[in-house]
C-alpha cells in the first residue's frame, strides 16, 4: 500500500479508470457481436445492416476518443465491417 497522499490518490483513479474502461471494451465487444448477428441474419434488410453499421462505427470513433481503443485498432475493426457491408451488398458504405 502506499504510504503518500498523491500515491493513494493514485491508486484509486486508476481503479475506477481500469473498471471504467473494463465496462467499456465489454459493451463494445457485445455491441460488435449484435453488429454481426444484423449481418447474418437470414434475409439482412440493407437499412437494417447499414443503420447497425453506422451506430458501430459512431461507437468506435467515441470509444477511441476516450482513450479505450487506438486509432489503428478502431479504424481496422470500421474497416472489416465496411468489408463486410460490401461483400454483402456490392456498396460502399456512407
């Protein structure tokens, strides 16, 4: 335990930082299996996949703005589902 003020300060933002961001990458993980189950539903509506799609990457974008994910992380996860969008149905996403 530390024994400085500043340390034992420390110490508890870092916990709440580490729960924060624990709860953070689980929604996250979550919402990208929700993304993938719109995907491959058995006839995907293209509004549906594509309203599902933009709320994945608008989550992406913010998860990396808090710090949670790394810019080459979150651009390569939005790249793999625009991927995915255009395997489907021959678009490019918006």
């Amino acid at each position: 335990m530390p024994i400085i003020k500043s340390a034992k300060k420390r110490v508890k933002q870092e916990a709440k930082r580490r729960e924060r961001n624990k709860s953070l990458k689980t929604y996250m993980k979550n919402l990208k299996k929700h993304t993938l189950t719109v995907f491959n539903a058995e006839s995907p509506k293209q509004e549906d996949v594509l309203k599902a799609l933009d709320f994945y990457k608008s989550r992406l974008d913010r998860a990396w703005s808090k710090g949670i994910f790394k810019r080459n992380k979150s651009s390569r996860l939005k790249s793999r589902m625009d991927h995915l969008y255009k395997k489907m149905f021959n678009k490019e996403p918006n």
